[in-house]
C-alpha cells in the first residue's frame, strides 16, 4: 500500500502553507520530513491525517482518496499519528489508552464494517503492545502519572497498537533529553516493518539522519530536496534554507564533519534541546 | 484461615445485612418518608442518566428534564381519558424510554458541533421549548392546566398505587439503571466516552466517529428520563408544565455535581443530599433555592470534586467485596 500526494496546496486565507506538494511514501520505509519553522511539515501531517482540508489536488492510500472523508473514516482506513503536544487520554489507564484505539472494532463494526475483535482478542493484543513498548509494569498506571518520557513511548504505542500501514509521528523527540532520544530513535528504527510505512516531522537531525531511508526536505511549502541522508546533508539547497535560521544546520555540517573525519555516523553530544 | 478474615466477613455480610433490612424497613415507615425516599429514587434515576452524558461523555446538558416530561406526558396521553387510550403501564413504559431516546438523538443532532457553555444554552433551551410547546399545545396536552386522572397503573397484573407499590418499582428499576450504566462505563463504549471527553479530535483521529458516540449518550440517557418520566407520571396520575421547569433540569445536574461527576454512588449520595436537605429544612421552603446555592458553594470550595470521591465508586466497592470473599489475604 501506498500513500501518495498530488500536486498538494493548502492556503490559510492569503497564506500559501503548501504549494504543489507531490510526494509519495511506500511501505517497508522510514521517511523524515524536514525544513526550518514554518516550512509546512505538520500542515502535511495534519492533512493526510484528515485534521485539514486540502485547498488543491489529491491524497490517496491506495486507490483511495483520502482528502473528500471525515477523519474518522481516514483512520479506520489505516493512518494513524500522534501528536507535537503529547495528547494522551490522561485520566484514563495506560492500558485503557491502548485498548479504546479497538472501539471500531468493537461491538459497533455494523457502523465501521471492520473486522471484530473479542474483548479477549483485543486485551491480548494490547498487551503484546504493552511489552514490546516496555509499558507492561505500569499498564494500570494513569497516563497522566507517567513521567514525560514514558509518556511519549505511550503516545508512540497507542500509534502503533492497531498495525496501521501509515504512521506518522509528529515531532517524536520533541522535549526529549539526548539518552531518551536516541533511545527512542532506536525505538522508531526497530518498528520499521514491510508492511507499515512510517513518515517523521522532526528537528533532532541526528534521529533523522540516523533512521531515515528518505528525506524529504521542505522550504516555504515546497520540495526543496528529496533523497537518501547522505544526499541531503550534502545539498547545498539544503544548507542555504536553512543557514542562520536554526541550530540545525549546525548539526547538519556538525554531521557532515564526524562523517567525513571518522568514515562514519557518530553521536552528537552535547547538542542542548529545548 | 485466621479469625480476622472471618470477622471481617462477618462483617461485610452484616453491612450488606444492614442495606436489605433498611431498604426492606422503608415500606412500612409512615407514608410521607416513603413518598420521600420514592423521590429520592427518582432522582437517581434522573441523575444516573443525564451523568451519562455529563459524567461520561463531558456534554454539559441542562435540558435534561425535557426528556422526563416526554416521558410522563406519554403516559398521561396513553393512559388517562384525554384520548380515551388506556395503554397498559409496562408497555408505556418502553414507549416513553424510546420517545426519550427519540427526543435525545433530535436534540444531539444540532448541538453535535457545540461543547461547553454553548451547549448548555441550547440544551438549556431545549428544555424550555419542549416545556413551553406543553404549555401551548392545548389540544393534546390541555396546556397549563395539565391532565388529570390518569390510570391507575398495575404491573403484572400488581397495582401501582401506594408509595410502597411505586417504592418497590423505582427500587428494581433504580438498580437496574445502576447496574446498566456500571457495566457501560467499563465496557469499551465508557471508555471511548472518557476518552471523548479528555480529547474529542484524538478521540477521531482513532478512527472513533465522534457523532455516532456523542448521539450513543444522548440517546441511552434520554431513554432513561423517559422512564422515569412515565413512573412519574403514573406515580402522580397528573401532569402539567409546571413540573418541568429549568429549575428541575438544574437539580438534576447539581446532584450530579455535588455528589461526585461521573460516579455513580456519588450521584446517589447527591440525590439523597438534595433530596433529603429541603424536606429537613421544610419551615424554610421559601430558601429552597438559596439553600441548593450554599450547598453548591460549600461543596464546590471544600471538595471540588463533589462529596463522594472519585475513587470510592462502585467499581471500587465491588472490587473491595469480592477480594474479601473470594482471596481475604490479598485485601
């Protein structure tokens, strides 16, 4: 399955958001959308998604096109995305949080037409979800009780919980430290899968170029560039769009060097988040 | 197995020994505490219903009474001479609950897109449409002056006519909606609701249809003011607008906010407080409302969160009963 856009715009009153947007993520792949503030990366988030109209052209999962349904409809058929601010269903358990993403399935399928599950079936496949997500010790917990970091994996799961072949994890490190980071990039790596395509909005370029198999690189709405890591981070397009705009093209040249000096990736430390 | 454990089983057996004997004891107290403790039942009906929607799902409704008068004026024109149709009690019964649930998903529809103070306006005045076009509709509903003599209803071939007979009905019917709404709220239907209320655009990014969940509350709580607004009518065998007023929609959801928002003993502990308060209080009838107003500040000061805590709810409680019956060592 796949997820493509056509020739995508999005206008907010005389604001051109998106301009033209044709991009197109297949299964089995990790991308990454990235560009300075403003670029546009969670209004493509936010439109395949459902959460904004398109002003122009098409998304399609398949044959089907995404843009004319409720946003229900857009998640039943398998999109599923968390949030830049965490939104979780804090008053409720981190257990309940995973098992209300089955209510489609539930006993309400004559309206979704989806596949049921049995209380059973849904709780086992939650807990699976738990243990692979290393949440299994605090199912019971209130998601508002989990400190900020499990939080975030919670979110990550709840994502992933029902196997939708779309993923999209808006800004996944965002108020993360730098162990919890990497931990979570080698998380997001590890979720890769033949069958699920998982498409990132993030600012950590290390988590970025670490786990990415495409980039895709936006500026003032429009494709700047579009390739593999090592061809982004050597785009000079790229450095310009980005140069004296924020700290990431620190961390892009940054890159670039340890590469080129050590003939490999290598941690960045020290690079401060807010 | 130690002695502790079987005096502390002796005495959960002698707490739920204690429930059954009062509620037994209540029909032969004098009528007026009878007619007290039916009203103290009705409201909980009321109250166990309309939180479904407030408690729940987090749509402040104030037009809730509407759907008790739908209710009660489905019996008075399927069971009195105002037509001349003498339906029995039982089947009105179910009639009213589906115009509730009718009357709930007419009024969900429109309001689907509002939240917070706007859609307590327009429940608001919902409530006093439905009331006023009572008052106005002369030709079926006799207007102000209401409709009399309505059946006396039976059950089963049981009348209903004392307190004690209605006592025992609003009892049955009161645990019945108790245990109805206990088992949606941990079915998965209570959960999607939680969940609609902390986040309604996460709640359909789940691929959740918000509508389908939203019109699911109103119609299910509609449905139960609509049986209980048939009690009612065939408890009073009269009716009339007066008794539907926005004053009545306010109590119900003050119950619910003083006795503890979506939790079900602390919609019961709201219905007896403000139940019980204006009867204690009767040589000060004409503060009623000031006094609802103080209890309302007081509680909303000192425990925010209504009288009963959210965690002391029936769940806990039959948690709380079972480990001590079935495995006392773990309590």
């Amino acid at each position: 399955m796949a997820l493509a856009l056509e020739n995508v715009s999005k206008h907010f009153g005389s604001l051109v958001a998106i301009r033209n947007l044709s991009l197109s993520f297949d299964v089995g792949s990790i991308y990454s959308i990235i560009g300075p503030n403003g670029a546009g990366k969670s209004t493509v988030v936010n439109m395949i998604a459902g959460s904004y109209s398109v002003t122009s052209g098409a998304i399609r999962l398949g044959a089907t096109a995404l843009n004319r349904l409720p946003k229900h409809r857009i998640a039943q058929l398998g999109v599923s995305r968390t949030y830049q601010n965490l939104r979780l269903f804090d008053g409720m358990t981190v257990l309940e949080n995973l098992e209300v993403c089955f209510f489609p399935q539930s006993w309400l399928t004559f309206l979704t037409g989806a596949k049921r599950l049995s209380k059973a079936e849904r709780l086992e496949i939650c807990h699976a979800c738990l243990a692979e997500f290393h949440l299994s010790d605090v199912a019971d917990v209130l998601a508002g009780d989990l400190p900020y970091g499990r939080q975030k994996i919670l979110e990550l799961a709840r994502a992933f919980v029902t196997q939708a072949p779309i993923v999209l994890l808006d800004e996944p490190a965002a108020g993360l430290n730098h162990t919890e980071t990497k931990d979570m990039a080698a998380m997001i790596a590890g979720l890769k899968r033949e069958d699920r395509a998982i498409i990132l909005v993030e600012h950590d370029m290390e988590m970025v170029m670490s786990i990415s198999d495409r980039i895709d690189v936006l500026n003032y709405g429009e494709l700047l560039c579009s390739g593999t890591p090592d061809l982004v981070r050597t785009n000079e397009r790229v450095q310009e769009a980005y140069l004296g705009t924020t700290e990431e093209l620190d961390d892009i040249r940054k890159l670039a060097q340890s590469r080129r000096a050590q003939g490999g990736l290598r941690a960045n430390a020290g690079i401060v988040r807010h | 197995m130690g002695n502790s454990v079987i005096v502390r089983r002796l005495g959960l057996l002698a707490v739920l020994a204690l429930c059954v004997v009062l509620l037994a004891l209540v029909p032969h107290l004098p009528s007026y505490y009878v007619r007290v403790v039916d009203s103290i039942l009705i409201y909980i009906i009321l109250a166990v219903g309309l939180n479904l929607v407030v408690g729940y799902a987090g749509l402040l409704d104030l037009g809730f009474i509407a759907f008790y008068a739908v209710g009660a004026y489905a019996y008075a024109l399927l069971a009195s001479g105002q037509f001349d149709i003498h339906l029995p009690f039982i089947v009105i019964l179910f009639i009213g609950a589906a115009a509730g649930a009718i009357a709930g998903v007419l009024l969900g529809f429109p309001v689907l897109k509002l939240r917070g103070d706007y859609l307590a306006i327009v429940t608001l005045s919902f409530g006093e449409i439905i009331r006023i076009a009572i008052n106005n509709a002369d030709d079926l509903t006799n207007g102000p002056q209401g409709i009399a003599g309505l059946d006396r209803a039976s059950l089963f071939g049981l009348p209903l006519t004392t307190p004690v007979h209605f006592y025992w009905l609003l009892l049955v019917l009161a645990i019945t909606v108790c245990g109805g709404v206990y088992y949606m709220e941990r079915s998965i239907l209570g959960k999607a609701w939680r969940a609609l209320r902390e986040d309604q655009d996460v709640v359909r990014g789940l691929g959740i249809n918000t509508t389908t969940l939203k019109l699911l509350a109103f119609a299910l709580s509609a449905a139960i003011g609509g049986a209980g607004g048939v009690i009612f009518g065939a408890f009073q065998r009269f009716v009339s607008p007066e008794s539907f007023t926005f004053q009545e929609s306010l109590l119900v959801v003050l119950i619910i906010i003083i006795g503890g928002v979506g939790n079900i003993v602390g919609v019961i502990a709201g219905a007896v407080v403000l139940v019980v308060l204006p009867e204690v209080l009767h040589f000060a009838a004409q503060y009623r409302l000031l006094i609802y107003g103080v209890v309302l500040v007081t509680v909303i000061v000192l425990r925010p969160g209504g009288l009963v805590s959210p965690r002391f709810n029936l769940g806990f409680i039959i948690r709380k009963v079972r480990t001590l019956w079935l495995s006392p060592s773990k309590t």
